[in-house]
C-alpha cells in the first residue's frame, strides 16, 4: 500500500491591515512618486511597486496604488510632450506648469490618503482601472 503524496502548503492569505496601516502604505504610494525628483523613472517606479505588494491586502491601498500609477503615466505622458515642445522653443513653461500640477496633487493625495478619504486626481487618464 502506497502512502499519498504530502499536501503542499497552503499559500498564506493576506493578513487584513489595520486602519492606520492602511493610510500610510496609501500616503507612502503616493509620496513615493516624489522619487522622480531625483531619478528619471522614480515617480512611476515608487508607486507601481508599493501598489503591487499592497494591493492584495487592502482595497484602500489597491484604490489609492492604481489612481497614484495612473496619474504618474499621465504625468510623464505630459512632459514628453512638453520636452518635445521644449525642443521648439515653447515647451518651458508646460514644463513648468506639469511639475508644478504634479507636485501638487502628488501632496493633495497623499493628504487625503493620511486622512482616510478616497481622493481621485482630476488630470489622469485612466490606463488602469
């Protein structure tokens, strides 16, 4: 008589994340978009790499991670146009205008993520829903 194979372990579920938790991992996505300060894909890298570890374990995180990803493509979306436009002489002050827009409503999110509010950036295409 053979003795069954052993049962593989279970994959270990997602403990849940307390409240507090929960805002700081989704204020931490956000602010770490603040990273394309210092390297040329921070400001995408930071939030897509928080939002992928966290996402399974709170949908606040999961809301905040996708919207934080989101906006960041959007973000870099406009200042390659704006570089290209920079390239023609008129492009300096989009520049400008997207890094002031995107400092801002990086800090304005991840506010509201500290608070527990749900915040939708209102200048973002959609990539991810």
């Amino acid at each position: 008589m053979e003795t069954p194979p052993p049962t593989p372990p279970l994959s270990p579920t997602p403990v849940p994340m307390s409240q507090s938790d929960e805002r700081m991992w989704a204020m931490l996505t956000h602010l770490s978009a603040l990273t394309g300060l210092f390297t040329l894909v921070g400001s995408l890298v930071g939030p897509l790499i928080i939002w992928q570890i966290q996402k399974e374990k709170s949908a606040f995180v999961d809301f905040h991670g996708k919207e934080a990803v989101n906006f960041n493509i959007t973000m870099a979306i406009a200042a390659a146009i704006s570089f290209v436009l920079f390239l023609l002489l008129i492009g300096l002050v989009l520049m400008w205008l997207v890094g002031v827009i995107w400092l801002i409503f990086t800090i304005i999110a991840a506010i509201k993520a500290n608070n527990g509010e749900y915040y939708r950036y209102p200048v973002t295409i959609r990539f991810i829903k």
